[in-house]
C-alpha cells in the first residue's frame, strides 16, 4: 500500500488502507488455514492507534503468536532504493522494527522490496544486518530477468559489499515477469483476474460494498475455468525456478479492503484444485514468507553467488528508462535530505543535554514528541514514490507539509535546550535603556553534529554592510561580509569556526552604525566588494584562452576566461597538474505527445537525442575575499533577456590549512523556471581520458563503476544513474569529484566529461498521467549544492568519504536572537566548555540518539499481552552507531580495521556504565542473532571471515573492520 502516490496518506487510510487491515484481522480470525503478509509500518500503526478496537488488538497478538500474520521488511515504509541515502534507509527501518518489537515482541526476517524501482546493493546488505534471512526484490532492467528467467537463475546468493562479503550475505528472490500481483487477463472474462475486491473508490468507500470491476465469483459455472487458470500460471512460472516450491503472490497494490469477499473466493478455489491435486499436478496452502523461504531453505540447493552489481538502472521496456526520477522534485529531494540532517543534529543535542542535565528544564516527553515526529516525516519521505519525485502534487505537497512542520519542532527543540536557564544556554541580561552605544548585536550559536574536529565557514545574511564577530571569549574571530548575490540591500557574513566532534559554541555578531576603524577589532572582517565583467554572448566569442583570469587558493589555480565567462582549467598546485575544465548548463528537449514518439514523465527519461546549450550569454562577477573568493556567473536562456534563468556561485576557501577545506569548491547552482518539456543538466567537461566510465555511489555507502553501454534504443538515457553523495570520473593521473547534497541523475556520455540532472519539467498527453496528474509540471526554482573537488585518485579517495559527509552535515547555525541594542551585564557562557567528541578519520557516527523504547532488549514481549497501555518510554538507552568509510585496500592506512575504546571517544558526553552491541536496527542482541547459512556453489574467500563481528570487550573496546556498520545501546552514569 503506497503511503504516498496518487492519494495522500489520510485519503488512502479513509478510502481503504484502513479497512485492509479491520477486515483482514476479522477473515483471518474465521479460517485458521488462512495466512497473511503486511509491509508498511505507516499505515498499521496509523490504524492501530485511531481505528483498531480492543478485540482487533487482541487478534493481531492472537495471529502474530500463531505466525499466520507475519510482517514483513517492517519499516515504516518500502522504501526507495536508487536515491535514499543509507541513513535514512537504515532510519526508517529502525523506526518501523522498534515500534514492532516494543508492542508485539516480533522481529522481521524476510523483505519484500517489490516494488522500488530498481535494486541497490547497499539494501541486501542493511537488510542481512537488521537479522533478515532472505530478501525479494521484483523491479529489474526486463531483459536482463528475462535472461535470468530463461536461465532459472531468478534466485541467488547476494553480496552486497565486496569487503563484508559472506559475513553479510542475503538469499535473494528475483519475481518472475509477473512481478509481485497475481495476473490480471482471465481468458475467460474481461474483468481483472482473481481481485473479488474490485477496485478501490476514492475519496468514499461505497456504502453498499460494491466495489468497480469486482472479478466474477467463483460458482460451479466459473471454478473450473479459474482452476485451470491458476495451474497453468503457476506451471508456467515453476519452469523459472530451482525448486519444486512456487511462491504465488495473490494480491497487489489497493487490494483485501473487503477481505470477506476475497477470502471467500480464493477459499473455493483453493479447496477445488488441492481435491484435484492429482490431476492438477499441485498442492496449493496459504503461506507467510517464512513458509516460502523455509521451504526454499530446507531444499539444499546450492545457489549462485552475485557480487556488488546491483540492479540500476531499471528499464522496462527499450523506451522506458526509469532513470528519470533520479532528478524529478529536486526541492522535495533537497528539503527530506535537510531534515534528515537536522535531526541528526537534533539527536546528538538531546542526548549530550539528557546526559548533562536528566533533570533539565526541557521536559523530556515534550522534546522526544518533537524528535519522534521529524523521525516520522523523514521516515515517510523515503517512500518510493516520496523522494522520488514520483508522486501527485498534492502527494508531494503532503511531504513538504510533515517535513517542514516536524522540522519547525526540531527547531523548538533546539532553542528550548540553548535558551531556558540551568543548560548550556545564554545568561541574558536585561538591556539598559541608557546605553550610549547605538550599535546593534546578536547571538548565534554553530554546533558541529559530526563526532571529528573541523575547521570551516559558515554563513548567516545579516542586513547591514559591517558586522564584527567575538568568540565567547571576546576574541575577534576572522570574517568576511560581501553583498548579497540572492537578495539586493542584503549582505552575505562568512565566519571562520573551529569546533571539536559534537561541540557548539557562542559567537557575538556586532553591528557598527559608525564607520569602522580598519586598525580596530574590524581588521578581523574582510569588507569584500564585486568586482564586475561586461557581458558576453555565444555568436561573439572568438579566439577563447588567451584572457585568463585567475583565482587562486593554496591547493588550486582556477582561470576564468574572459571572451567566455566561464571557467578554463584548474591546476592542482599540490600535485602541480593542470586540467582543462569547462562548465555550463545544457538541455534536454523532451516529447510530451505520445502519438509523436516515446516521452518523458516523472519516472521515465527519453532523451531526445542530443542536449543544446541552455544560454546564449554569460555575465560574470568575481568577490576577492580573505576567507573566500566567490565567483558568480549567470546564464540568459536569450541575448535580450534581463532575467536569467541559470546561475552558478563558486566559493574558492582562502587561507585554509586544513586539506579537505582547501581542496573543496562549494558550487551552488539556480536553475529554473524552465520552458516547458526541459530537462536541465549541468555539464562539466574536462581533458580526462575516462573512457566514458564513471564512479557512482550506492545510497551513499559503497563506491560502483559504471561502464559505458551502447544500446540499439534510447542510450542516453540508459546510462543514467542515481548521485546520493558522490560521483566522479578519473583519467591516469586525477580524479574529477562531485560531492552532492540531495539527490541527482548523473552521466559520463562523451570522453572526459560529466554531466548530472538538476532539475526537470514536463507535461505529457498520456492518459495515465493525466488521470493521476503525474505531469511534473514543475515550475519551481531549484537550488541545490556541489563540492567539486580534483586531485590525484588516492587524494580523492582518501578526503571524498569525509567529504560528503561534511556537506551532508555542514555546521547547524542557530540565531538565537535578532540584531538588538546590547545587554549590559552581559555573561559568559554558565558552564564550562563544551567537550569534544572525535573520532578517527575513517570512523563515522552515524547515529546518536535516544530512541525511547521501552523494551526488554534481552527478550520478546508476551505477545498475548492485553493492556493496550503505550509503554513510557526509555530515556536511559542511548542508540549509537559507527560505520567504517572505507573498503578493503581502498586506502593503505584508512583501510585498516579500527579499534576504539568507547568509554574513552564517548568521555566527552559522559560516563559510559554499560555496552550491548545490537543488530542494525537494535532489536536483536548480536550475540543471539543467528541467520540462516545458504549453501553456495562457490565457498568463501579466507579473507571474507574477517569481516565477521568481534564483539566489545569487557573495558568497552571494539575494533570495527571495513564497510561495517556497528550498532550499540550506551548506558551512561
């Protein structure tokens, strides 16, 4: 059931989601051979809390205890494989797995990931680390199943990661051609096969249960014809796989509402074949996945093994590339990826001040409210057709909504654990109407959420042409301000930070109504000024490269050229190589008449042929700074145009030690609104020889090569694949890299060069996209961000993990006031300073939160148990989790496995008491997870043993291997 599609979730849980699971419960109860499967967590929880009576509540319990209702994947929702990133797939699977085990005391163990659209690597592997036993997946380029169908190679044994290997492996089971829903053509009637239900009815059930296209019932007439129906697919499908065990879906998307009239057919059905078994050839029985799976399992069948390819892209037919949606909804895209950072803030905030202050003025239950609502909106986004971009307006509007509500609660959260008193807030002052200084100031706060050390820059617009930056110390720090390049009669104010791992600090920005004494504390901010260049059109360029402008810092030399105004080479001063790049804005021109030819729409991309050059001219401003240099250029679609439709900000950090600061260009782009039927793509080209390869990566967790392919049809859009964090294309002697914080569509489609998809609009005649209204006429301004970075291959590798995760997680900027007239008797901070919490460079904290389950971690809860009560929640157990950045032999020092003592990195937050090491999720007990060995016809590496977990000692160490994902309950003194 699509939490979020064409319907949004209240019009789906009033049309039928809730009836699925009132009428499910009830048939359930009335036959003891029949079984069901349920997979979003969303819509079950929603109707356990608003609409499931006493009695329904017993039953479940009743059905879950008898293993004939069995939740499967058990995440909130199903979620999207090709443009989540890893944390807020491993986020919302956890939220779904807690709220399980705290009410029912059940684990999942088998997925049903049937419908995303295509199949990641990263997936196999979180779902083996969650304690899965098996995995199922459907959606896969159509003619590579149809080989595998024909080669009965559907199933197999997936290694996800190459360097966790068989430590993590997961049996894997491909669905046939007829996917995940029973088959619809009845050779006999010219209603939908075997769906009693009928179709559901929006907005209203209907009152009399008769439902649109209600397949005809199974009489003495019809048994027959829907006997022989049946055996002859399921004949037909046996000849597809390895064992005599057929798994037969019967359902699909919107189906079981009316459960009654259902399992009252299949019922019948049913009885007739398994009474004519003999001559039928079959047996059939009503199956969890458990059944299925056991059965499989217990057939000691020795499976092939597939490596790290994963499923993308997915096509279903020559013209249907579904690569497309790796860029639609750009904003829907960057706003879930903002959130989810913000509430990787918010977490590690609430602990440090639960740890700090158990006792605090910000009342616990009220600030878990508040992070369990953000989990939920992040967690719903992941969808698969929510960050997709796949979804109705109305659909997307809905995202939006839980989003920025749930965020502006996270917000709260946050001035409410720096402003109210006895925590490390400010001691405010009262302001004295007397004071003689007509200067303005106001407050921020900057809290680094990553457990390393940095140093950076941040950005806060401020309303006046100076400001002066003190630390808490009253110590000047270094600043830049410049005009606005967003808003006119605005100003633009860089602050350089150094923050330890999880650390905040206090800065004072002063406003000076006077002129600044440059030898003053103003000699600390660098007034910046715009320096500005004429205006060049395409038709006037002539000989390009001979006026070159430079812009340089202490890794690169970029040029600017200035017959062009774009950008000519940069030279990598570290390396002392200089590499011909050149970047602006392209379009794709798409068909949106499907009686001219193939079209594109919210999933599909059809290029049509070759994109055009999105301008015809380029204005150019260069902002020389002592903190940044920042170089704007502006892209007019025409000559006469005084709006542009592109633009591009380049800040070039200056001054910076700090490699990964220096070696990062931080690009962000305007793009839009677009004409009608555009696709807009960013193209960098370089001298590079790639061989037309690039690097992408899966979720954010492992890097993948994609090679170029040549396809009869529709190549272009074929060779698209899903950006989370990073791509990149290399030559011999450098790497070119893109760091990215939302999701993007990315190509290398000619030698050297690479191109990602920024933003799409699209209106097509098709009547299944009009019926749905999945046009995506996007009319919006896009804004998104990239780090570009060059270097040597084994620089890149060593600085683009952190990289990523540094734009993912850029310092949160806190104002908590507005410009005012000073306090008298201002204080310092009330509290000594905050500790640092920092790690070694290849170890990430991926999560730190306090999940407040209540549980007994060592044990299932009764599942016959009857008080309904909600459990209060646990404010003790903290969630941590670390994951190692880098592969086996990746990076000769980074590669190496880490050992960490965990009373000592996590001293600066408190005293740690206990450890448990859990599974991915947190509901299993490592060391009682045992999952099912599937036989292989290939044995394992000696070298894929040491991925295996080693446990943490009894001083709280742990050495943590590459590619792991580590999790741990924490209990602090």
């Amino acid at each position: 059931m699509d939490v979020g599609w064409v319907y949004t979730v209240q019009e789906s849980m009033h049309a039928y989601a809730s009836n699925v699971y009132t009428t499910v419960v009830e048939e359930l109860s009335r036959g003891k051979e029949r079984k069901f499967i349920a997979v979003e967590q969303e819509f079950f929880r929603l109707w356990w809390d608003n609409a499931a009576t006493q009695w329904h509540k017993k039953q479940v319990r009743q059905l879950l205890q008898e293993g004939r209702l069995e939740f499967i994947i058990g995440g909130q929702v199903m979620h999207d494989e090709a443009v989540t990133d890893i944390d807020d797939a491993i986020l919302q699977l956890t939220e779904g797995h807690g709220f399980l085990f705290e009410m029912f005391g059940v684990r999942p163990r088998f997925s049903w990931h049937v419908d995303p659209f295509g199949a990641s690597a990263t997936t196999p592997v979180l779902f083996a680390l969650a304690g899965f036993d098996a995995h199922l997946i459907s959606r896969i380029d159509y003619d590579l199943k149809d080989n595998m169908q024909k080669n009965k190679k559907l199933q197999f044994v997936w290694r996800g990661s190459p360097s966790l290997g068989k430590a993590q492996e997961i049996f894997t089971h491909t669905m046939d051609q007829y996917s995940y829903c029973t088959p619809s053509y009845l050779p006999f009637s010219n209603r939908s096969g075997f769906y009693w239900n009928g179709v559901a009815m929006f907005p209203d059930p209907p009152k009399d249960g008769i439902y649109p296209n209600m397949s005809l019932p199974v009489t003495k007439e019809t048994l027959e014809p829907y006997a022989q129906t049946m055996v002859d697919n399921i004949k037909q499908r046996a000849q597809w796989f390895r064992t005599n065990h057929v798994l037969w879906p019967w359902g699909c998307d919107k189906q079981f509402y009316n459960a009654s009239v259902q399992f009252k057919n299949m019922d019948l059905l049913m009885s007739y074949i398994n009474k004519h078994s003999k001559e039928f050839g079959l047996k059939l029985q009503y199956a969890t996945l458990k059944d299925y799976f056991q059965a499989v399992y217990q057939s000691n069948v020795s499976w092939e093994v597939r490596g790290s390819q994963d499923f993308l892209p997915y096509s279903t037919e020559p013209f249907q590339a579904w690569t497309g949606f790796y860029a639609s909804r750009n904003i829907l895209k960057g706003v879930a990826r903002r959130a989810s950072a913000l509430l990787h803030a918010a977490e590690s905030l609430f602990v440090r001040y639960r740890i700090k202050y158990p006792d605090g003025p910000v009342q616990k239950e009220w600030a878990l409210d508040k992070l369990k609502a953000l989990r939920w909106a992040v967690s719903e986004v992941q969808h698969h057709d929510g960050i997709t971009g796949t979804e109705s307006p109305k659909v997307a509007d809905m995202y939006m909504e839980h989003l920025k509500q749930s965020m502006m609660g996270a917000e709260e959260l946050l001035a409410a654990i720096f402003l109210l008193p006895q925590n490390p807030g400010i001691s405010r002052a009262k302001q004295d109407s007397k004071e003689s200084s007509n200067d303005l100031e106001q407050h921020i706060i900057v809290y680094n959420p990553l457990a390393w050390n940095i140093t950076t820059y941040v950005n806060i617009t401020v309303e006046y042409p100076m400001a002066l930056v003190f630390d808490d110390n009253g110590t000047a720090v270094p600043a830049q301000i410049q005009p606005s390049g967003e808003s006119q009669g605005r100003y633009d104010l860089f602050i350089v930070v150094e923050l330890g791992g999880l650390q905040y600090k206090k800065y004072l920005v002063q406003f000076p109504q006077s002129q600044c004494d440059p030898s003053s504390s103003c000699g600390q901010t660098h007034a910046a000024r715009v320096v500005t260049f004429e205006r060049r059109n395409i038709h006037e360029w002539r000989k390009t490269g001979r006026k070159l402008l430079p812009v340089l810092n202490e890794c690169y030399t970029l040029l600017f050229d200035q017959e062009t105004n774009l950008l000519h080479s940069i030279t990598d001063r570290l390396q002392g190589r200089k590499v011909m790049i050149h970047q602006d804005f392209w379009e794709y021109e798409a068909n949106g008449d499907v009686h001219a030819g193939p079209i594109s729409d919210n999933y599909i991309f059809t290029a049509n042929e070759f994109a055009v050059p999105a301008y015809k001219s380029v204005a150019l401003e260069i902002i020389p700074g002592k903190i940044i240099t920042e170089v704007r250029q502006y892209f007019y679609r025409e000559v006469s145009d005084k709006n542009y439709t592109y633009s591009m900000v380049t800040r070039v950090p200056v001054g910076f030690k700090d490699r990964l600061l220096c070696q990062r260009l931080d690009q962000s782009y305007g793009v839009g609104p677009l004409v009608v039927n555009r696709e807009a793509v960013l193209r960098t080209t370089t001298e590079l020889q790639n061989n037309k390869t690039i690097y992408t990566d899966n979720n954010g967790y492992q890097i993948l090569k994609r090679e170029y392919k040549q396809y009869i049809n529709n190549t272009v859009s074929r060779n698209y694949y899903p950006m989370v964090r990073e791509a990149y294309i290399e030559g011999e002697f450098s790497r070119l890299v893109l760091l990215s914080e939302r999701a993007h569509g990315v190509a290398s489609l000619s030698e050297g060069q690479i191109e990602v998809m920024l933003h799409r609009r699209l209106w097509n005649n098709q009547e299944w996209n009009w019926g749905y209204n999945l046009t995506l006429n996007d009319t919006s301004v896009v804004k998104p961000v990239l780090w570009m970075m060059i270097g040597s291959p084994a620089a890149m590798t060593t600085l683009s993990q952190q990289g990523a995760l540094y734009l993912q997680h850029r310092p949160l900027v806190l104002p908590i006031d507005k410009p005012h007239k000073p306090w008298t008797g201002h204080k310092k901070w009330n509290e000594a300073s905050v500790q640092p919490v920092a790690l070694p460079l290849n170890l990430h904290m991926q999560y730190l939160s306090i999940p407040g389950w209540n549980y007994d971690p060592s044990h299932s809860q009764s599942l016959n148990s009857v008080g309904e009560k909600k459990p209060e929640a646990n404010f003790n157990r903290v969630l941590l989790r670390f994951t190692h950045l880098y592969e086996e032999g990746q990076d000769p020092i980074l590669s190496k496995p880490i050992t960490v003592n965990l009373k000592e990195v996590l001293q600066g937050l408190g005293k740690v008491k206990a450890v448990e090491e859990r599974s991915l999720t947190g509901t299993w007990d490592i060391s009682d997870l045992q999952r099912w060995k599937w036989g292989t016809v290939e044995s394992a590496k000696k070298s894929e043993n040491s991925s295996s977990f080693r446990g943490v000692t009894t001083d709280f160490t742990v050495t943590i291997s590459p590619k792991q994902i580590r999790t741990f309950f924490v209990y602090f003194a």
